[in-house]
C-alpha cells in the first residue's frame, strides 16, 4: 500500500488559493473512489508565511500522512526550498515558469499563457495535476460547476477553458509520471475532516445547544454545527468567554438541551471550573477539546497529544468522567454519538480528545450508518410522584431521575453546595458522605460501558505499538513496515482513555514481547495513566511534540535510535 | 389544595436583620402578584450569602459558581424560553467575578431579571472590599480605605442601552416588589440594583444611612429619557434615587427556539441530506 500512494503537497503564502486547489482535488478524488489523507500545516497568521495542504491518495486505502514527496506544487519560491529535501525519486515538481524549477525535475508551468487573470491559477494547478494523475476530468468539471454555478455560466465556462487548456498543455508536455491506479471504492464516498465527523456524530445523537469561544482547532466543530444549525433546529451561541460557554451548557442542560461545547487546551483552561460544578450538579455536558502544542498559546496551528493529564485532572474534586479519543473519521462520528449518550445517561462530564491534525484531515470515508445509531436516553418532562420527587434520589447505580424544570408541577433543585437528595445545600458530613458515595457509584457504570482498546493483529510475542487517539493510522502503517522488515509488530489502540479496565489490556501487553507507547507529547501520559492504574511499564517511548504529526517514517525511526 | 405560600416557608443562613429577608419577602410578594407557578420559575445564583436566597423560595433552582449566575441564566432561557428566568446574586459575585457575564447580558438584551443584592461589601468571607465599596472606605483587607473607584452598575447599564434598570432598596420592600413585577414583565435584560444594609460587616451604609438618603422617583422622571436616567444613576451622596431608571424598547434576545429543547428530536431526513452534501 504505501508504495502505490502518491503524496501531493501544495505548498505556498497564506491567501494564495492552495486549499482551494487541494480541496478540489482531495474531493474530486474521493469522489473519483481512490483512498486519501489530506494533512494541513498553515502558520498563526492569516496572509502570508508558508503553508502547505498535502493530499496522500491511494487506490485502495491510506492510513497517515508520509514525509516523502511525489509531487510538489509550488505556489511560491519557498516551497522549493523548504521541501526539496522530501522529493522522492520520481518525483516531479510543479512550479510558475515565471519562478522556475531551480534545476529540480518537473514542469514549469506557463501559468500567464494559460490563465486570462491571476484568480485562474487554481484551475490551471488542477487541470496539470489532473492529467498528471489520469484522473477522469469529469470529476473535476462536475465539481467547478456545482461550486461556480452560483457565480454564473460564465464563470463556469471561464473555470472550464483554463483547466482543460492546462490539461492539453500537461498532455504536450509527455511528463513521465506514473497515473494513479484505478480506483477500487465502489459506491458514494465522503469526504469530510476530523472536526466535520466529530460535529455530524454530535448532531445525530441530538445536540440541540452549542456554546462557544472561538480558539483554534476547536472552532470548526462549532462551525459545522452552526452551518447546520438552522436546519437541524440548534440553538448556537459565542460566548462572552470560555467560562460562559460551558456554564451556558450546563443551564442550557438543565432546562432540557443536548449541549456540547468545543475549545482548545488554553480555552478549556477556563473552562475547568465548569467541568468540577458539571460533575456536582450531574447535568451533563459535552467537551470537545482539539488539542494544539502548549503551555500557554504555544504552537496555535500545530499539533500536539498533551492534553490528557489535563483534561483527565481538570476540576476540583472527585467526580466520574469519560474521556474519547477517536482515531479516524468514523470514530469521530461514532464516538461523538457515544459521547453524548455517555454524558446524557451518566449525567456527567464527557469528552473527546482530539487534535489540530485530526481536525484538520480531510479523508474519505464510507457514509456513516445513521439508522444504526443506538437511542441516546433523554431527561424527564413527567415524574410519577410529583409530590416525592428528588433530584439527587440515592440510586443504586448512583444514577438519579434528571427532571427537566417547567414540565411537571414539581421544582428542580440543583446546588454546587454538597445538597440533600432534593437538592437544598447541606452541612450535614453524613449526607456529604451519602451523596459523595451516590455520585462515585455512577464510575462503576461508565466502566462497564467502557470501550476496551482495539487490538490490530496479535498481542503475543510480538512489538506492540500502543496508542491512542489521532496516532492510529501512522501506528498501523508502522507495524506493516516494521512487519515487512520481519518484525513482528501489532497496534493497540485506545479510543477511549478514560476509564481504563485493566482487564481489557493487561494480558494484551502481558503476552507482547516489547510494548512500546507512541503518543504525540513529551512525558509520555497514557504511558504514566496506565502505569498508575496497572502498573504496567512500557519497555520503549516514542514522543513527537515538534508540532507535527506522526508517520510511519518517524515512529520506524525513532524505535531504530532507541535500538541502536 | 393549594398552599397558603407556594413559595414556602424556609429555615436561612443569614444573619438576624439582613437586608436579605426583606429582599425574599419582595420577591415572593412579586411573583405572588404575578401568579407565577413556582415550577415555570427559574432562579440562577452564583455564590455568597445573597446567592443562597433562592434556597429559600420554593421555585427551580440552579445554585451555581461565584460569578456565573448569568452565563446559566443564559443558557436556560435559551433552552426554554416558556420559563421565567430570574438570577440573583451579591454585588461581589454579579460585578467583580462576574463582571464580563453582566457586560455580555447587557449587549445580549437575554429576558430575564437580574436581582444583585448590593451591600457595597463583601459579606460571607467577612469584611473585604467588593466592586462597589466606595473609594477609601476602610475595610480589614484594605487597612488604607478601598484603593479603586467604585462600580456604577447603573451608569454602565444605562450607558450601554440595557433593557430595563432599576434600583431598589432593601427597607421599601412594597416598592422593591414593584419593581420587581416590572422587571419580569419588560421583554428583554433587567437590572434590579438592591440597596442592602450588611449589618455585620458594612458599618456605614446602614439602615440609617439609607433611610435619610433614599427617595422615590416620582412622575417627573421619564424612564425613556437616557440622559436624565444617566444623571439618576450618578446621583449618590445627600440623596439617592430608587425605582425604574431607564427603560428601552430594544427587542430581546433572540431567535430563540419555537418550543423547548427538551421536547425537540433530531430530523434524521434532514440529516441524512446533510451527510450526502460531504460526497
């Protein structure tokens, strides 16, 4: 598989187009049936610097980004520069023959023959990637028109002229690039990122609230709720600050709303005293946090996996918590779902863990199975004995009857206070005991419900590769590689880190030969978690925390330095 | 049977003679006129001895953080605007922590009444400066007489075009009552500023104090005069203002859902549609 892929990276200045033409591209692709990952990197600024979207595509399936190149388009003289060392042997580079390809193979396109304006490089760049690829022009065409056809005829037929000119040009050129093999994905694909699939899954288990603060790579959840808003009936606000958007859950909550919110490490900072009064008012919330580089601002458009400890401590206190961190775009989507339903039925805190690369990453995928989707249980408008009625009853499961205010002829009461079963604070230390104990209960359901790690391939004998989070593809695709230089290799991989069963994973890494944690920070934190939970200690680490993603390459790499 | 109080009798934490007791029975005498079921009222409160008022009115309540009796205030009249949203806290918790949330309710015009138990002091941490303690005013944290000029809320409200901006005081509960039925019926973001004694801690502006100093606004002041409402809100000193300020007509926050979100079921057509617009 990772032979036959193709990487395709775009590179050039904030403002010049390049996510246009790489989504065009990525889409026409996926819609064409071929497998893709798409990476995006872009500074904290809004024109200028350097930025690249790179597209990896393969005709049956992709699991991560690479480092190596195959073909580069270079929107600016930067991208030479900065990339060439990536240039893979085949490799071809795509550059303005007004710049020139600095002696390097490829093809200097006459961008100022082909385009009446500036504004139609994009076309240009796509109709020579297009012929490049032997992709079906059709897929591309199809696209122009439904997206200029706002703009007019003209503007479609204006699209249309320089992409096909472009393609008769790269034609004429005889440009000896291998096409892409034919597409094996038959039927309708998606195309969508991280953050989309996150959001979607969100809407499907009924989110009908979102509060917010704009803070990159959390934002765009909350966008593509907000895109859907309207039609799907969601009630959206930007809050004042972090700390408002999530209080404004949690009322919104009580008073019978599905709320999620979403932020980053330095927005979810804030937003922790939210976190402790979710856990003592048991109104459930959920938090997605898209993890970036920190302490403080840090790297804001990069990536990072340092957020656990935080996420797992954050708020004073003991109360039960889930935490999800998906893998792929169908995780996203599922475990948005799930993290819903966890925090609807636990009435508690819940999150998902995710990560500027996976936010980011526009893949393919099978359209997710909305007909499938378990109930997600829902508060009560009626009580039974209305007279009776406790907010904090003490249950068995430690799970109480969550009447929503205004329906029955009864109050709610909810206190930050330790309370009484109807909720009125209390000094009372045995009723604190009581009600410490009622809530602490509710743990014990979220680990029955809990998700085990996915195993890929056999445990015994062999190097585990243990992960968790946006790691999966690169972890995958590292195993095959270690594989095929006759290293026995398997993956196991977390999508829910909190909580652990012990149960689930402790033979797993008992029966490997050598268990190696992979995770994206530098202290190594679902490595500390479990060696707390289980006293399991990882034989090797492999940390990335310069902003990047992992690949393969790396994590092959780094686990040859740790042998040597 | 109906009970002879539906908002109920309770046991409190407060001190004897606490401007607290005269606020409850004001707001209990307001929601009587009203006729306000208790369980289509919401009452949200941060933190303080003033926050702990809504523990003693039998009516929903969301007793929630120092500061942020706005924010969930917020979110439950957005999540069902059939209720009626009351927040209520102290002056500490509504101007200090909470400052920004009462700038964001301002701007945002959300319908609800914003009750802030004013007693120029912090009182159950006993005894430091608040938001509105006057300039110089000795306290036992501020040995050198508060340092910083003091909040006006009604300044800034008024400035900011709020809603409705009243200013009541704890020793006039019938006209307390009266504004606060005012308050719930105007559609958008009321203020009640509350003029409270804090008989502890507060050795200046006493009962006493008050007594000599407050006086109601008659018929001559128009409520939808902002420049003459400005002047009210400055007025402090020998003499000082209560009842309704400013008025505006500004619409309410909005849109806000035809029917509550608790009742609401996601359209799984609509969603499917929308899963398709990603091919």
């Amino acid at each position: 598989m990772a032979a036959s892929s193709v990487n395709i990276v775009i590179g050039g200045e904030a403002g010049q187009g390049l996510v246009t033409v790489g989504e065009f591209l990525a889409r026409a692709l996926a819609r064409a049936g071929y497998a893709l990952v798409v990476t995006q990197d872009y500074q904290s600024r809004i024109r200028g610097g350097h930025n690249t979207f790179a597209i990896r595509v393969d005709a049956k399936g992709v699991l991560a980004p690479t480092d190596s190149i195959d073909l580069l388009v270079a929107l600016s003289a930067d991208t030479l520069a900065i990339h060439k060392d990536r240039l893979t042997p085949r490799a071809l580079v795509l550059a303005d023959a007004a710049a020139g390809l600095d002696g390097l193979p490829g093809l200097a396109i006459p961008y100022k023959d082909l385009c009446p304006k500036p504004l139609y490089e994009n076309m240009a760049a796509l109709g020579v990637l297009g012929a490049l690829l032997c992709l079906d022009p059709a897929w591309i065409t199809g696209l122009v028109r439904e997206k200029f056809a706002r703009k007019g005829e003209d503007v479609v037929a204006a699209n249309l002229a320089v992409f096909a000119a472009a393609m008769d040009w790269t034609a004429s050129q005889q440009a000896a690039f291998a096409c892409l093999a034919p597409p094996t994905h038959q039927g309708k694909r998606l195309l969508l990122h991280g953050n989309e699939a996150i959001a979607l899954g969100a809407l499907a288990a009924g989110i009908n609230f979102c509060s917010f603060y704009p803070m990159t790579p959390g934002t765009s959840v909350v966008q593509t709720v907000i895109d859907h808003a309207d039609a799907l009936g969601v009630v959206v606000e930007q809050a004042e600050d972090e700390i408002a958007a999530v209080i404004m859950a949690l009322g919104a909550a009580y008073a019978g709303g599905r709320a999620l919110v979403s932020t980053s490490g330095g927005g979810f900072a804030l937003m922790v005293e939210g976190v402790s009064l979710s856990g003592m008012l048991e109104t459930p919330v959920v938090i997605v946090v898209a993890q970036r580089p920190g302490p403080a601002t840090g790297l804001p458009t990069r990536t990072e996996q340092a957020d656990l400890d935080l996420v797992l401590y954050a708020g004073h206190g003991e109360f039960p918590r889930a935490i999800f961190a998906p893998g792929d775009l169908s995780q996203c989507f599922q475990l948005a779902h799930r993290a819903v339903s966890t925090a609807e039925q636990f009435q508690s805190p819940v999150f998902i863990l995710t990560d500027q690369f996976l936010a980011d990453s526009f893949r393919d995928t099978e359209p997710f199975a909305l007909a499938e989707l378990p109930p997600v249980p829902r508060p009560l408008t009626a009580v039974a004995d209305v007279g009776g009625y406790e907010r904090y009853a003490v249950t068995p499961s430690g799970v109480s009857p969550r009447l929503v205010p205004g329906f029955a002829a009864t109050t709610v009461v909810l206190d930050s206070d330790e309370h009484t079963p109807d909720g009125h604070l209390t000094e009372d230390l045995g009723v604190r005991v009581v009600m410490q104990d009622k809530r602490m209960r509710k743990l014990g359901g979220m680990m029955q419900a809990a998700l085990p790690p996915d195993l890929y391939g056999e445990a015994a004998g062999t190097m585990l590769l243990t992960c968790w989070g946006s790691t999966l593809g690169a972890a995958l695709e590292a195993a095959q590689m270690l594989r095929e230089r006759g290293e026995p290799a398997s993956v196991l991989h977390f999508s829910q880190v909190y909580p652990l069963v012990p149960d689930t994973f402790v033979p797993l890494l008992a029966a490997a030969r050598r268990t190696v944690m992979v995770e994206g920070n530098f202290g190594g934190q679902l490595a500390k978690l479990i060696r707390r939970e289980t006293g399991h200690v990882f034989d090797a680490h492999v940390a990335r925390y310069d902003g990047l993603p992992f690949t393969a390459g790396f994590i092959v790499d780094k686990l040859l330095e740790v042998a040597r | 049977m109906s009970a002879a109080t539906p908002y109920g009798e309770f046991e409190t934490a407060w001190c004897p003679g606490c401007g607290n007791f005269s606020i409850r029975k004001a707001v209990v005498a307001a929601l009587t006129e009203l006729k306000l079921p208790p369980h289509k009222v919401v009452f949200s409160s941060g933190i303080g001895q003033a926050a702990k008022a809504p523990h003693y009115i039998r009516v929903n309540v969301f007793n929630g953080l120092h500061g942020r009796s706005l924010p969930a205030a917020t979110g439950i009249k957005l999540a069902n605007p059939d209720l009626t949203v009351f927040a209520e806290s102290g002056d500490g918790c509504s101007y200090g922590e909470g400052g920004n949330h009462f700038l964001a309710a301002i701007r945002r015009n959300i319908d609800l009444t914003y009750i802030v138990h004013d007693n120029l002091i912090y009182g159950l941490t006993k005894g430091q400066a608040s938001p509105t303690t006057p300039l110089g005013q000795k306290t036992k944290t501020q040995p050198h007489g508060a340092p910083s000029q003091p909040f006006n809320p009604l300044a800034v409200a008024v400035t900011m075009g709020a809603g409705f901006v009243a200013r009541g005081f704890a020793g006039d509960i019938e006209h307390l009552a009266g504004l606060i039925a005012a308050a719930v019926s105007h559609p958008g973001f009321a203020l009640i500023d509350v003029l409270q004694p804090c008989v502890s801690f507060n050795k200046v502006n006493t009962y006493a104090w008050y007594k000599e100093r407050c006086y109601r606004l008659g018929n001559d002041h128009d409520p939808a005069d902002r420049r003459a409402a400005l002047e009210k809100a400055l007025e402090w000193g020998e003499k000082i203002p209560i009842g309704i300020l400013w008025k505006s007509d500004r619409p309410p926050f909005g849109p806000t859902p035809k029917a509550p979100l608790a009742t609401a079921e996601p359209n799984m057509a609509v969603l499917r549609d929308i899963l398709e617009s990603y091919a």
